[in-house]
C-alpha cells in the first residue's frame, strides 16, 4: 500500500508540469466559453457553408449511390462525424475536438520539453498555441481544421520520439501513416504523401525494403485510407483521382483573381468567365500574365497569414468584439515573428551543419521549416478564407521557433543527445 502511495506521489510530483499545464487550459477554455455565450448545437456546428458540406457528405454513406460533396471532401472527417453523432449527436462531436484541442497542445508541450529540456519554453510553446481563439472556437465548427492540428501535433510528437532513428523504418511508416491520414481528411497533404511513396521511399529506404519484404506488407496497410479514397471516387463518380479540391481552389480563387484584375472585371464575373476553360489554357494565361498572378500571390500569402479571424467576425455569430481584435492583433503579431526568425533559422541550421553530432536536431529544424514551407507556399491559392487555413502551421512553427531560441540562447542542452538509434 505504502509503494502505492510513493508510486501515485512521485508520479505527481514527475508530472507537475503537465497537471498544471493542463489546469491552465481548461481554465482558457472555460473563460473564452462563456465570455463568447457558445451553445452546443447543429446549428453552431453547421453554422458555416462548408460546415455543412461535411455533414451533408457524412449522409452519403447512408446512400452510396447518392452524389454530392463527396467530390471534393475526403471521406475520413465526414467519417468521423458520422459516427460520433450516430453515437452521441454534436456533443460528442465537440467533446471529441475539445479533446484533440488538449492533447495537440499536450503532445507539442512534451516535443518542446524533449527536445530542449527546457519547460520554460514547453509552456510558452503550449500557450502559444492554447490562447489563439480561433483554434479554440474551431472546436465549435465541423471543420477539418481542429482534427488536422490533432494530427500535426501528433506528428511532431512522434517525430521528436525517434528523432535519432530518421533512417529507420519505423520512422518512415509512422510518419506516412500520420500524413495519409492527414491527406484522407485534408487534401492540402496528399502532395506530401506522394513525395515520401514516390521519392523519399526509393532515395532512402528501398534498400530495407528489398532486405526486408514483410515490409511491404506494412507499407499496405499504412496506404489502405487511400485505397479507400480511390475507390469512393471511382465507384461514385467514376474517376480515378483523389481529389479534385486543388484545382478548384485554384480556377476559383488565385485564377479568378488574376482574370477579374486583368480583364478589370468583377470577380464573381471572371469566375463565370473562365469557368470551363481547360488546364492547359489556365496554365498558359498564367505563364503569360506571370508578374500579375506572382504580385497577387505574395499580396495573398501575407494577407492569409495576417488574416482576420473569421470565425470571431462570422455574421450572426459570437458577440466577440474584444476577442475578435485580440485575434486581429495577434495574426498580425504571428506575420511579424516569422520574419524575425528567418535570420536566426539560417544562422542555426548552418551553425549546427558545422556540428556533426548534432544531425538529429539539424534534422528536426529541415523537417519542421519543409512542412511550414509546404503550407506557406500552398496558402496564396486562397484568399478572403479569414485565418483558418494558415492556422494548421501553428504547432509545426511553435514546436522550430522553439528548436532555435533553445539552441541560440542554449539554456538547456538537447535532452536527446545521447540516445541510441535503433
């Protein structure tokens, strides 16, 4: 009994960190609950247009022979909505994303920690992340977005585990089974998942696999959520893609744009316009209007990344004034600390080039500055969206600003220095 009793205090005691973490953000939640007067109800959870396109996609697997928005939206959310409301109705649905809410900014807390050792920057990290609004009042919303950080964290997590096995096959897997899952519900990272099939897979661990053929066998299962995506599309519509969202995405916004400023049109009017016009054509005004399409794509990008929070300013939604300009400012405050760390992201990577036992962090910094990159350079397809398409960056650049003010100002040495690669 008494080794009972040592056990639960020196656990307490390890862990005191991550209790007080966690009593700050439920402490958050509560406050921005009642401050914006939220009801948990189908209305608050369909609130948006594409709210509803995910609902009315989760129906369709009720009628497979029925099409409808599952042309453009992946079956894994809908999924999820299906059946936790089948179970539990949109409580269960809020429960389950205030959960991926916690967890994600748990999973960040203790990549930080493990890689720098340093709690100080652990908490600041995870409050970074806990006190942006709009990732919070998203757990209101059946939107993608809440699920999409969940998995992000998940990654970074697993990736900071095995940092010093990036060569093994356990790293590989892991880390594809995480994107395609991130891909089978936002299609923004299907593109990253045919990067490590088609080029990673064959430049760095084909020679496993050819040592090793069970694994192939595992590569199989990691890619059924594929498989599955293929075959909803085929069988419903009759075409073998995954998904046609990208260049949707594309003619409707960053094209559109370019025709309504040229043509000096309206942009529903361009729109209509250009509605029909083959890829090749696009792609061809495109290259002849190149410096019009490169102005608005940096005008995008820095308008999405300081973007204002939609969905604090949604019409008929929260009375949240003073929130909404809480948000406002620091969307503009995230623009301003990503130039910043430019300079110190180059000076770090190069410094610890030049360190040969420091590869694994050096690693961390290249997977970390590729992913925000990816996203980065995918937001100017869109504009006008408010900030929650550049919101699925967050956990991937609190987790490498971290990485490098650890490094820079070396408080703590890396805690993983010595581990042993398997």
């Amino acid at each position: 009994m008494n080794n009972l009793k040592n056990n639960i205090l020196n656990n307490f005691k390890n862990n005191l960190d991550v209790y007080l973490l966690n009593y700050l953000l439920i402490i958050i939640y509560f406050i921005v609950f009642t401050n914006l007067n939220i009801q948990i109800s189908m209305e608050q959870f369909s609130r948006t247009p594409d709210s509803w396109t995910y609902f009315s996609t989760s129906n369709e697997f009720y009628k497979f022979a029925e099409t409808g928005y599952s042309n453009i939206r992946p079956f894994l959310y809908p999924l999820i909505i299906l059946i936790v409301c089948k179970v539990s109705g949109v409580v269960g649905l809020w429960l389950l994303q205030f959960l991926f809410w916690i967890i994600s900014i748990n999973l960040i807390y203790l990549s930080i920690k493990r890689i720098t050792n340093n709690k100080i920057l652990s908490f600041a990290g995870s409050l970074i992340i806990a006190l942006n609004i709009t990732y919070l009042v998203l757990t209101f919303h059946a939107l993608t977005e809440v699920t999409t950080l969940f998995l992000l964290s998940l990654l970074i997590y697993f990736i900071s585990l095995n940092a010093m096995k990036i060569n093994t096959l356990k790293f590989f897997h892991g880390s594809l089974f995480i994107l395609v899952l991130l891909s089978t519900i936002k299609p923004l990272f299907y593109l990253l998942v045919l990067l490590m099939l088609f080029i990673i897979l064959p430049g760095f661990y084909l020679k496993k696999y050819i040592n090793g053929p069970k694994n192939f066998i595992i590569l199989a299962f990691i890619i059924i959520p594929l498989l599955l995506q293929f075959t909803l599309m085929k069988a419903k519509y009759d075409t073998f893609s995954f998904s046609p969202i990208g260049s949707i995405g594309f003619n409707y916004y960053l094209f559109a744009q370019g025709v309504a400023q040229i043509d000096g049109i309206s942009l529903d009017e361009a729109r209509i316009k250009m509605k029909d016009l083959p890829i090749s054509a696009e792609l061809s005004y495109v290259a002849q209007n190149k410096l019009v399409y490169a102005s608005l794509y940096f005008q995008n990008m820095k308008a999405n990344i300081k973007a204002v929070p939609c969905f604090l300013l949604y019409p008929g939604g929260f009375p949240s004034g003073e929130i909404a300009q809480y948000m406002i400012f620091v969307n503009s405050l995230y623009y301003y600390i990503h130039i910043i760390f430019i300079i110190p992201i180059l000076i770090s990577v190069y410094s610890i080039y030049k360190r040969k036992n420091m590869s694994y962090y050096l690693g961390l910094i290249i997977i970390s500055c590729f992913l925000i990159s990816y996203i980065f350079l995918t937001l100017p397809i869109i504009f006008g969206e408010g900030d929650r398409y550049v919101l699925v960056s967050l956990p991937l650049w609190v987790f490498l600003y971290s990485l490098i003010l650890n490094y820079l100002f070396k408080r703590r040495t890396p805690s993983i220095t010595n581990a042993r690669a398997v």
